[in-house]
C-alpha cells in the first residue's frame, strides 16, 4: 500500500520532461514477440504496468533487461504460450498478448484481465475478430482459449472503436495470409505508434490515425529500436494540476495536437496556454471558471482518461461544470473522495454536475483506480492543509516519478511505499 501526502498552497513554477506513453508501450512490448528477436525501446517509463508486462515477456520465454530508460527485448526463445491468472491479473492491457502470442504461435490460452474496475469492459470485439481471422476460439470459465492453424485476412467492422481491439486485430492479422481490413477502427495516437513499429518490425501497415486500418503482410525483422512516444494523459495530469493549484509550469517532450480537447477546456476555464511544436506552457493567475460540458468520447474526443483529472481542477472553478462520462460507467468512483475534501459533486447515471465551493480541505481519501487517485493528488494541491491518498498501487501503474516531477515545481508531494 502506498501512501500519498501532499500539503495544498503551493503554486507550482517550473519546466517539466513528459514521461514516455504507458498506453503506447504496452502494446509495443506485447509486439515485441512478433519480431521474433531483439527489440529496443527508448523512452520506456518505469510503470509498475511496464513491469506487469515484462513479467508476461519472461514467462513466456524471453529475456528482458532496463538501463535507465531503454528496455531491451529478446523474444527469439520464446517457450510458452499460455499467460497465468496471476500475470494476466495485474493489468487490463494483458489482453493484447492474445493476438501477438496467436500471430507467433498460432495458439494461447490466458484469464480474463485484469486492471482497474471501470465497470463492464468486455473482450467479445477482440474474440469476434480473432474469429473473422480462422481463430478457433473457447471460452471456459474465467479463461480463454484461441487456436489457428492459418490465419487468413478478412474485413472487420467494429461494433466500437475499442483501442484494445484495434490492437490486437493488428498484431494478428501480421500473421494472416492476404490482406486485412479493419472499419471503424480506433484513432488514437497510440494506434499510429504502434503501426510504426509494427512497420519497423516488418509489417505492411497503413491507415492508423483514420478510422480505416490495412494491414497487407509481414515479414518479421529483429534488432527494431523504437523510441516511445511521450505520454499525453500525463501532460494533461501536469497542466490540470497547474490550473488547480496556480503558477507558470512548461511542458516538454509532449505533442499539444494529442490533447487539443484538454487544453482547450482549460483555456475556457481562464487558463493562459500558448504551445509550441513539442511544448505546452500554461499559466493560471486568476480564479478558474466553469467551461462548456466535458463530454468523454473516443480520440478525437475528449479522453475519458482526462476525465477524472479535470474534474479535480474544476472543484472550486466559478459556476457548474457539467461532465458526461459516455465510455465508462463506472468511471465516477473518484467523486466520494473528492467530497472528503468539501467538493460539492451530484451525479446521475453518467452524468456528474460540479458546482464550484470556495475552498478544499485535506483529508484522508483512498485511490479505486489510476486517473482517480491521480485526480485526488491534484485536488489536494488546492486543498488548505494536509491530504493523505491511501492506494494500493494504482497511480504507479501509469505515472513514472509523479511526486518528483511536481516536487521540481515546487508541489509539496510526498509518496511512501
């Protein structure tokens, strides 16, 4: 259990590196067993995520090694296909090795994942897939069982624009004979990352970015380095802490195009916010503002990600700020806590209304989820005194050194493991 203490009053005042992109990594790692040899990763965060998925890596037979922020992968003796309960437990992205150990292997066997509880976040879009790609697949219990002598290429429509998904129909149709196509296929920057590597790697691949993704073949190359993009919920983490909690803080290593929705919601709300090519400088002075309804949608959208997080920095905005959150219905859990501290927060369904209070105060709340428990350390840099985040380790899952980066501009963040 970690415990998270962190004194509100502090304006924060610096420059800040973003750290590398735990949603771009993860499937990344899992891509590795594709290339059937070494693969370096620069700019890899150190994420208790990260870890969970070297974990996987070793099991399943490959060698791993990290200095400082590179990752070296060897997947050339892989040995097993299976991934156990205890493995697949800690992180719901574990999923994603259903598709890259299938293309390897042409069989896997892991459990249901795991990861934060979000409410419903059912894997029928990837078994679906896998089966329009001649997967043989058996669901017994709590595990998964998918087979394939072949593969073959086939258009897929999905239901949703699942990330997850999109991903893994990627990684398996790398292994399919012909050509595949994916309809209505996530967006997100991750998605366009993990096309490059996949290209990189030896794939033939376009289209990510769009709604359209082609994937017309494969010819595994090793010794791929790939350096991993910076993390755009945790920039918007650092600029909805800076709003919260006041001062002049500039981001760097970050794409201000990734998290426009984010940024402009904070403009709205009176922040100062001027962007450069791979910067984000932004300074609050004044008291914040409520904005336009914050409605969560998939990327191009506003991130559900973000959600919770700019909740935290609108708790003593002036006025309502309205939150719709459309991806995930349990996504509120954070709102008890957040009213430990005095927030004045009413939902109804997926809708959360927030009307401004004038001041926050410390108190002891506990983190259910990442963004959560990350929200939570937000508010309390505006809360007045002391507020202690009890977490079972959820905020390390994606945050690398997030009590140091705020520490640098002058937040008084203490963590204890």
């Amino acid at each position: 259990m970690s415990l998270w203490t962190v004194h509100g009053g502090n304006r924060l005042c610096g420059t800040v590196k973003v750290q590398g992109s735990k949603n771009a990594v993860l499937p990344i790692l899992a891509a590795s067993l594709l290339t059937k040899g070494e693969t370096v990763l620069e700019n890899c965060p150190a994420l208790l995520d990260v870890d969970a998925s070297l974990d996987i890596l070793r099991h399943l037979g490959c060698r791993t090694a990290r200095e400082g922020d590179t990752v070296t992968i060897d997947s050339a003796a892989l040995s097993d296909n299976r991934i156990p309960h205890e493995l697949m437990g800690k992180m719901r992205s574990s999923v994603t090795y259903m598709g890259a150990i299938l293309a390897r292997t042409g069989e896997v066997r892991l459990s249901r994942p795991g990861g934060c509880e979000l409410g419903s976040r059912p894997i029928d879009l990837h078994l679906k897939a896998l089966r329009a790609l001649g997967a043989e697949v058996d669901e017994t219990g709590g595990e998964v069982y998918c087979r394939a002598e072949t593969l073959h290429g086939a258009y897929i429509n999905l239901d949703f624009p699942s990330v997850g998904a999109t991903e893994n129909i990627m990684l398996a149709a790398c292994a399919a004979e012909g050509t595949t196509t994916v309809t209505n296929a996530a967006r997100e920057p991750e998605i366009c990352s993990l096309q490059d590597f996949l290209n990189a790697a030896g794939a033939k691949i376009h289209g990510a970015g769009t709604s359209t993704v082609v994937v017309e073949g494969f010819t595994p190359r090793g010794g791929v380095r790939h350096r991993v993009m910076s993390d755009r919920i945790a920039a918007a983490t650092l600029t909805c802490a800076c709003a919260a909690a006041g001062g002049e803080v500039e981001l760097r290593d970050v794409r201000p195009e990734q998290m426009e929705t984010v940024l402009s919601a904070l403009r709205e709300m009176g922040c100062g916010i001027v962007t450069g090519a791979d910067c984000v400088h932004i300074r609050r002075q004044g008291a914040l503002k409520a904005g336009r309804p914050i409605i969560t949608k998939p990327y191009p959208g506003f991130p559900t990600d973000a959600q919770a997080l700019l909740m935290a920095a609108c708790l003593k905005a002036e006025g309502t700020s309205v939150f719709v959150e459309n991806i995930f219905e349990s996504r509120y859990r954070h709102v008890d806590e957040l009213r430990r501290l005095g927030a004045d927060i009413r939902t109804e369904g997926r809708v959360a209304m927030v009307y401004g209070v004038p001041a926050l105060y410390g108190a002891h709340v506990t983190a259910g989820d990442l963004r959560g428990g990350a929200a939570m350390v937000i508010a309390g840099l505006s809360a007045e005194g002391e507020t202690a985040i009890h977490d079972a380790g959820h905020i390390l899952r994606g945050y690398a050194g997030l009590n140091t980066d705020l520490q640098s501009l002058g937040g008084s963040v203490i963590l204890t493991e």
